[in-house]
C-alpha cells in the first residue's frame, strides 16, 4: 500500500516522502496516529501544490538559519552551578536553561531545537549542538563554573 507521510517514521522516510508499507502497518500503526495519509491520486495532487508553497518557506527558514550559524560561530555563554562539599552538584543545566541563556543574550531558540546528549551536572566547558533548520546546525560553547568560585 502506498501512503504519503505527514511526519517523519523511522526506517520508511521524512514528511512528504511516498513510500511503499504493507496495508495492515498503515491501517493499524499510520493513520490512527496521522503519521501518513493513503496515496491516493487526490492526496498525491494536493502533496505536489503543497510541496511548491513550503519549499519557498523552508529556504527561507535555511537562509535565517545560516545567519543564525554566523552569531554562534564565536558565542560563548557563562554561568554557574551550586555544588556541594565532594563536588555533587544541586540540580542540574538542561535544555530550557541553555534556551533561556540564549534568550538572555538576544538568540531565540526553542528548547526543542538545543540537543543535549545529557543534562549538565558538572562544571566545564561544553560544546551545546543547535538545530536551526533542515540541515543547518550551529556550535557554542557553554562554560559552566561552580557557584562562588
């Protein structure tokens, strides 16, 4: 059965990709969860109409992006941690932190968008990965020192 996907689906494909499944993973696992609509030749007209109208947003979207990646390319954020006696920290720095430093100094980032293997627990310098757009992705370091240090 072919269908046309609305997100992306691990192992089949992106939004908008056609893709071949067998009938009873799209009636039972796709369309309940509006993952994918079916191929029919209806949807595919109105995939192309749509596919023209969003591929001029997306590049624009690519091109802020690519802006954004010049900004971060020298941005270096500092802030503190509380840490006990054996050096444990209370709490801990997590993406919606990191967003608000962003924030602080004039960059607006969803939390979503900032990609932290795991949240910060110790002090250091971290590297903190953005997704800015399809395909774009920008680097800024994150100094992290102990709270009265």
């Amino acid at each position: 059965m072919k269908v046309i996907l609305l997100r992306e689906v691990e192992r089949f494909g992106k939004p908008h990709d056609i893709v071949d499944v067998k009938s009873g993973y799209a009636r039972n696992y796709l369309f309940p969860k509006h993952l994918a609509i079916p191929a029919t030749e209806a949807n595919v007209r109105g995939l192309r109409k749509s596919q023209s109208r969003f591929s001029q947003q997306r590049e624009k979207m690519k091109t802020m992006g690519m802006d954004l990646v010049e900004r971060f390319k020298d941005l270096t954020i500092k802030t503190t941690i509380k840490t006990g006696i054996e050096g444990k920290s209370f709490g801990s720095i997590t993406s919606s932190v990191v967003a608000l430093l962003l924030n602080n100094n004039g960059i607006e980032i969803d939390k979503k968008n900032i990609m932290l293997e795991e949240t910060i627990k110790h002090p250091g310098v971290y590297d903190i990965k953005v997704h800015l757009a399809e395909g774009v992705n920008a680097v800024f370091k994150l100094v992290v020192i102990e709270e009265g240090a």
